[in-house]
C-alpha cells in the first residue's frame, strides 16, 4: 500500500501538515476529505455544511456537475499549451468574458493576485504612455484594510501588520487613505495620480459595506481627475453579494474589472482582468503574460462556470438568501453580537469584544457541523455556497442559534 492509498485520521493528517507543511495558515482543526455541494466530509465520516467557500472560490458548490463534467472532459483532450500558441478555448472564453463584463477586452492570469499585479501594470502602462504622468512618478490610491494578495508589491500597501511587515523594501507608488472616505481620495489625488484600487466591499476586513454612493463616488473622482477606476471583484464578483459584481449595486462602470476565485467554478485556478481596448490595447507580445494564463482547461471550466452561474439564477438566488439569511441573524438579537452587516451571501458578524475572540465561537460551529472562519479576532464571516438552500439555511440557524445566540 502506498502512503497516498493508505487512510488517515483527521488527527495524523493534522499532525503531518503541522510537521512538514509551513506554518503561513492557522485552519479551523478539521480535515476535508470529500465534497459536495455545500456539505463536506472529513476522514471520520462527519458532515459539515461549508459556510466559507473557499473565500468565495465555490460560489457554485463543491463539485457541481457540469464544472466536473468540463474538467474531465477537456483533459482527456489537451491541457496546456502556453500562450506561444494558439488554442482553440481561450478564444471562446475571452470572447464570453467580455461579452459577461461589457468590456472589448480580457487578459487572462491564474490567481486573484496575479489579476491585481496585472491590473496595477495595466494603470501604470496607461498612466505614462495616455496620460502623460512621469514615468516611475505614477501613483495608485489604495485603502486601509484593503486585502488583493501577498505578493511583495501588494503587501507594500497592506496595513495589516501580519501581511506587510518583514517583507521590506516596499515598493512605492501607493497612496492610502481611510475606506468609505471619499475627501481622503479627493485630497490625495494629485498630478501623479494614475489610478484609484478599491474592493466594493472590503472582504478580509471583515465584510466591509461601504456607504451608498461611495463607489459612485471614487467614480466622479476619477472622471474629473482622468484616472482608471479598478475594482477588484475577486471575492465580491459572480454573484456573491446578490449582483453579478458587486460595483453594479452602486451602478456605475469601472474601468478594469479584476475577477478571480469563483471564474474557475471551484475546481481550478483561473484570474482575468477586464477593460476597453484603449487601456488593454497598450500591451504588446513579451510586455507581460504567464504560461498558465488562458490555458486550455482553465478556460473550459470557467466556460462553463459563467453559465452555470448564469443559468441557474445564482445571482438572484444570492439575493434573496443572502436577504433571507441576514435577516434570521438579526432576529436572533444576540447580546454577545455588535453588528450584522452585507450583501447577499456575504455576510460578517461582528461580536462585541467582551465576548471574547471570534475563534471560540467558530470552533463551537465547527463542532456542531458549520464551518465558517473568523477573521481579525472579532468577525466571523458566512458566506455559503450560492447553491444552498432555504431549509439549509434554516437548519444552520438552528445551530448558529445554539452557539451564537
């Protein structure tokens, strides 16, 4: 027997990831071992409804059908080729990303971080070469408590400690200013501003909800000023929040869209940013790229993910359980909750700091079959897959109830 055939606890695994994988995670103490939909199984044979999703990666479920069904397919014909040469998918998913975002134009990478550095790259490239700023003087204002990845040049304008701190030299170029504050972006703004980076709603800070009116907002800015307006829809995009971006609750037009996680229907890692052909168009062969962007099975899943998303409803589905869910959260008028706050099924609950640290609470849940994850201590974040349902969402109240209520 091999040591992959051979079955493990969930305590030996844990153990082994402890001794030989580094420790950059600290996960809720539980093995996932088989998936579907919004349950998952560990090694033991204890379910769990999954109230996470991959940081929104499985807004479609764990496994669904049609995603698997076009993995498996496309990889019994051709998996990669790079972008040395054509392949007959990547012309048919940028042609379907663009027509989903309204944009001319799709570049294509792997991960969100990647999306975020191609979108930075891309706001530089316009700034110097359309707008005329300066080359190596252009500036991109960001927020506190903002969270697009962790490579070195992302964490260079992190305010989180534990992200940003020993990883100096910082690159610079990076203006921050308060979330949700629309005279700091005024204020910052000067002749070497190229672009403005915002998440619609700020997700590892704790399910940050701006104020109505602020994306519109950073959308008047960068008209008057002729900057690019970039929203990173990694977690927020492809439904999550009850519209297929969450920029379109404030009913405006971005400049780049940057998509990620859920793109690739949970099953493989596929990133792309959006725009019109006067930004993209600046690229030329060799200014950037990556072997994997586009691939052939990347982008037959995403294909299919789009219209799974697309023709299942999840979108309004999101909505409407996402209202549904929120709304038995607050009846629960819990003393040891602070505040209640989102959009569809991206919902934070923010405890009190006398009720101690949110990882009491979702170890609790995770005992009683919900797992979910805290984030800064206090806020514990629920963001199922789209697919769940009504009497799912009941029957995790019952347990939410139990330990949060």
């Amino acid at each position: 027997m091999t040591m992959a055939e051979k079955k493990y606890s969930s305590k030996q695994l844990m153990e082994m990831e402890h001794t030989y994988g580094a420790h950059n995670y600290h996960p809720l103490e539980v093995v996932i071992s088989k998936a579907e939909g919004i349950w998952v199984e560990d090694p033991e044979g204890k379910r769990y409804i999954d109230m996470l999703s991959a940081y929104s990666a499985v807004n479609h479920g764990h496994r669904h059908p049609a995603v698997i069904k076009a993995l498996k397919d496309q990889a019994d014909v051709l998996t990669l080729t790079s972008r040395a040469f054509f392949n007959d998918k990547w012309p048919l998913f940028a042609r379907k990303l663009s027509g989903l975002t309204g944009k001319d134009m799709v570049l294509p990478m792997n991960t969100g971080a990647e999306a975020v550095e191609t979108a930075i790259k891309t706001i530089r490239k316009w700034g110097y070469k359309v707008k005329g700023v300066e080359q190596n003087k252009g500036e991109i204002i960001v927020f506190e408590e903002n969270f697009h990845g962790r490579t070195t040049t992302i964490v260079s304008f992190s305010t989180d400690p534990v992200a940003h701190d020993f990883y100096g030299p910082y690159t610079p170029g990076f203006k921050i200013v308060p979330y949700n504050h629309l005279e700091a972006v005024k204020k910052a703004v000067n002749k070497n501003t190229v672009g403005i980076l915002v998440e619609p709603i700020q997700g590892e800070a704790g399910v940050v909800v701006p104020d109505d009116g602020f994306v519109k907002g950073l959308r008047e800015i960068a008209d008057e000023h002729n900057i690019l307006l970039a929203v990173d829809e990694i977690q927020t995009g492809l439904g999550r929040t009850g519209k297929l971006f969450a920029f379109m609750h404030d009913d405006i037009e971005p400049d780049i869209i940057i998509m990620g996680k859920a793109l690739g229907g949970g099953v493989f890692p596929v990133s792309a940013i959006a725009a019109n052909k006067d930004i993209l168009e600046l690229f030329e062969p060799g200014s950037h790229g990556s072997t994997f962007g586009g691939n052939p099975l990347g982008c037959a899943v995403a294909m299919v993910a789009i219209d799974v998303l697309l023709n299942e409803n999840m979108v309004q589905r999101s909505a409407e359980l996402g209202k549904y869910f929120m709304d038995q959260l607050k009846a629960m008028n819990s003393d040891i909750i602070e505040l209640i706050r989102g959009k569809g099924l991206f919902i934070g609950v923010v405890l009190k700091k006398s009720a101690g640290k949110a990882r009491i609470y979702t170890s609790r849940l995770k005992n009683k079959g919900i797992l979910c994850k805290e984030t800064h201590d206090w806020i514990i974040r629920f963001a199922p897959p789209l697919v769940i349902k009504k009497e799912e969402i009941d029957y995790a109240m019952e347990k939410i109830r139990e330990i949060l209520g």
